[in-house]
C-alpha cells in the first residue's frame, strides 16, 4: 500500500504523460467481481492510489471512454474527500487544543478566587470535587464544622501538605 502511495505521489508531480495514458487504457473497473457495496464508496475503496494519480494527471480527458471519465469523477472525489477530512481533523484539533486551554484559564480564575479571600467556605464533598484546585491553593489552616457526624477518613482527604492547624468543631 505504501508503495502504491508513492508511485502516485510521483504520478501527480510527473503530470501526464504516456505511461499513464497506458495504465489508463488497462485499467478496468466496475468489473464482474461485484463487492457486494455500491455507490461512490465502493468505487474509491477498489481504486488504487497509482490508478486515481494516473486519472488525476491525465490531461485529456475526451480520450477516456465513459467508464474511465467515471472513475476520473470518483478519483476527484475521493480527493476533495481526503482534502476535507484532512482540513477537519486539523480543525478538531485545534478546538481541542482551545478546550483544554480554557479549561486551564477556568481553573486558573477559580484559583485566584480562593487567593484573593481570606475566608472559604466549601463542603467536605465540594473539597473532594475540587481537590486538584484546593491543593493548588495550599490553605494553611482548615476548620470542619460537624465533625462529629463526618467520618474522620473524609476529614483527612482534606488535609494537604500546606496545612499547619486542623480545628474541628462540633
């Protein structure tokens, strides 16, 4: 397959010339071998890249008979589809790129929240959630209300290396 790519890399940069208009008079397509698919699919996927290159290229196109001025439409298509899938992967990516950079600048806002107060208040579960965040921050002292009624496990998921006094209250 690698093969078959480079031969018609070459292809399209050579340009027309007579060994294409001779592979071009041997190719035979839409044979008796029946795939089992129809439709442009069908046709694109039995076409080898050095055939669509050899189509591509040739310049002539009143020479070819019907099936071949055919099969140049598909090897058309099957272009402007790869061209259009590769444009979109790119696109996908460069949205994804945009997600994670927002979510960075989202994380680093909710950030500068916490800094800029001297005071938090957040829930043991809210902690849990936001666990990656509170030890961005690094508060020093923790205070639990109800500790009581809150298993010490969970108390101690709160605890970070930045902590200095933990006071429980209740």
């Amino acid at each position: 397959a690698e093969q078959d790519q480079e031969e018609a890399e070459r292809m399209q940069c050579e340009g027309g010339d007579r060994k294409n208009k001779d592979l071009l008079m041997r190719m035979i397509r839409f044979d008796s071998q029946h795939s089992g698919r129809h439709g442009h699919r069908a046709v694109l996927e039995r076409m080898t890249p050095v055939e669509a290159a050899a189509l591509l290229s040739y310049s002539e196109v009143w020479d070819l008979n019907g099936q071949q001025r055919a099969l140049l439409a598909y090897a058309m298509l099957g272009r402007q589809q790869t061209k259009a899938k590769e444009e979109f992967e790119h696109c996908q990516d460069a949205l994804k790129h945009l997600l994670q950079e927002r979510v960075c600048l989202e994380e680093s806002a909710r950030l500068q929240v916490l800094q800029n107060n001297r005071i938090v208040g957040m829930t043991l579960d809210g902690q849990g959630i936001h666990a990656e965040l509170v030890e961005r921050w690094q508060p020093q002292v923790i205070i639990g209300e109800e500790s009581a009624e809150c298993p010490f496990a969970k108390m101690l998921a709160c605890m970070h290396k930045s902590v200095s006094h933990f006071i429980q209250i209740g």
